[in-house]
C-alpha cells in the first residue's frame, strides 16, 4: 500500500487534525457579518424608539405644565380679550385677576404668548400698577403651527346669558422629534367673568375687544 503523503493526510476527509478550506472560511465569515448586521440593525431600531418615547414623553409634561398653569390662572380671571396677533407675528391672549383673588393681593395681568419664528410659548404676569412690564418666561417650545385649527393656538369664547362666563381654548401642537408630533388641547373657564367683563364684547367684528382688559402701552408683545 502506498503511504499517504503527510499534507494529503492533514486535509483528508475525517482527520481531526484537519482544517478549512478558504472558501470554507469565506462563507463563515459571510454568515457572521450577515448575522452581525441584523443584531446591529435590531439594536439601531431598539435605540431609536427609545429616544423617541423619551422625547415625545418630555414633550407631553410639557404640555401637561403648560396646561395645569393655565388652569390654574384663567379659573379665577374676571375678564379676558379676544387674542390676537402682534405686528410681529406672535399670537397673545390676557386675561385679568382681582385683587381679591390674586395671590398677591393686588389686581394682576397675565399674558401667553406663541412666537412662530422660534416655535417658543411663553407667559408673563404684572401687577396692574407695574410700571414696567416683566420679561416673557419660557413654558414650551417647538411649538409649530397647526394649520387644522382656525383660531390658534387660543380662541376666547364670550360670556353670554346662556353661558356667562368666558372661556379659553388653548390648542398645542408640539414637534417632538421629526416624525412624531404631540397635539392636546383643553378650555378652561374664567370663574369670575360674566357678561360685563371688560373685553368681553366684540361689536364690530374685527377681532379685537371693545373695551380690552389690562389695556397699556407697550403691552402688546
């Protein structure tokens, strides 16, 4: 019998000493980086979903401080405007708190504001006699345009006979990340308004209130 040569004998069939071919090797190789590449792309999406859901919940607590402090403002105006907008551009509402109620003590005016051209909310508030006004603090911002809602983001609904108290609907859509956006809206009733709250009549129609409340130079924003 003629003996195996020692190299036929490494890469026979069966021989535990033997090893692999390249083109063996080749296709391993090919499965691995196959299998690496759907791990890394569940891991991407896993990541990205993530950062998604945190954004849009911070987004949402946004939303839901923003409103709470409405909420807790406009409950006790006795009169509020009809919003409008600046020569600016920026969208406003205000709305009037007595004295009585106030937790200062003294008659105070709030102000929210919406600027398109930097997507901000902000409120501010003085006292009736203030002689200068306050700067503007920030509550939300990527606040973009909602183009499905007339009147936005606020729209004062007027005291009447049937319903005498003023209300506001305050209506946010928030861009949380460049696919999701977060919209909620809500009305909050001016407990302490009636029919005869300045601001509350409109006999012309265009918009603005009669007799405003916490009407001043330089007021508007």
């Amino acid at each position: 019998m003629t003996p195996i040569p020692h190299r036929a004998r490494a890469t026979a069939p069966g021989n535990p000493e033997a090893g692999i071919s390249v083109i063996e090797l080749i296709v391993a190789l090919g499965i691995f980086t196959f299998v690496v590449a759907i791990f890394m792309s569940g891991v991407v999406v896993m990541t990205r979903n993530t950062v998604r859901s945190e954004v849009t919940a911070d987004a949402g607590d946004d939303l839901r401080t923003v409103f709470q402090r409405l909420d807790k403002q406009v409950r006790y105006a006795d009169a509020m405007n009809f919003p409008g907008v600046s020569g600016t551009g920026s969208a406003y509402v205000e709305f009037r708190t007595p004295a009585t109620v106030a937790a200062s003590g003294v008659e105070t005016c709030t102000q929210w504001r919406w600027v398109p051209s930097t997507q901000r909310l902000e409120v501010r508030s003085w006292r009736s006699s203030a002689a200068t006004l306050p700067p503007f603090v920030l509550m939300a911002q990527d606040v973009v345009d909602d183009t499905s809602v007339v009147l936005y983001p606020f729209e004062m609904t007027p005291a009447t006979p049937q319903h005498p108290r003023q209300s506001l609907t305050v209506t946010l859509l928030v861009e949380a990340v460049q696919d999701r956006e977060v919209s909620t809206g809500s009305t909050f009733v001016a407990r302490n308004s009636s029919v005869e709250s300045p601001g509350n009549t409109d006999t012309n129609g265009d918009g603005v209130s009669d007799l405003p409340a916490c009407w001043r130079s330089g007021v508007r924003p």
